[in-house]
C-alpha cells in the first residue's frame, strides 16, 4: 500500500522536569488563569507543572480556595517566570 500527501507529526509535550523536589510554586490563582499562564511559560521555554488538590467535577464552580492552583515551575527558572508574571498582571485600577 501506498502512502499519501505527507504524514504530519504532532509537536511533542515540553519535557517535565526531572525531579520534582526543585520545584518552586510562583503563583497560586484559579484554574482558568493557571492555564494561560503555563501556556505563557511552556512558550517560553518553562516547564510548568500545575498542582490542585480538587478533583475534577461536572460543576463549574469552586467555593473560596477549595479551586486553587498551584503553578509550579524549576528553582532555576523562578526569578524568569515571576518577571514574566509582572508582565501579565493588571496594573493599578484594573480588573
């Protein structure tokens, strides 16, 4: 059997850090927003990993902190990832 056009490979995951002890939590926020920002890290070249202790439900919503990400990221990438962070947060007077 013949192949056609062209076979098209899927971009690969950003590789995990090896070893989860230096990771260093930089922001903690609602799922929604911990998504962009690891998005923003991961083209970045960050590899990011996000941490919650909710499971996941059909409903969406969270009461208080019950929701809370933690956004995860290596030691020696902190200083670049929170600089990135100042970048995205609203200023003064903002929602």
């Amino acid at each position: 059997m013949t192949r056609r056009g062209k076979v098209i490979r899927f971009p690969t995951r950003p590789p995990e850090p090896r070893d989860s002890r230096s990771l260093v939590a930089v922001h903690r926020c609602d799922r929604a927003e911990a998504v962009v920002v690891k998005s923003l890290f991961e083209s970045e070249g960050i590899p990011t990993l996000l941490r919650s202790h909710l499971a996941h439900s059909v409903h969406p919503f969270s009461v208080g902190d019950q929701g809370e990400v933690v956004i995860l990221v290596p030691e020696a990438e902190a200083p670049r990832s929170r600089r990135l962070l100042t970048r995205i947060k609203p200023g003064p007077g903002l929602p």
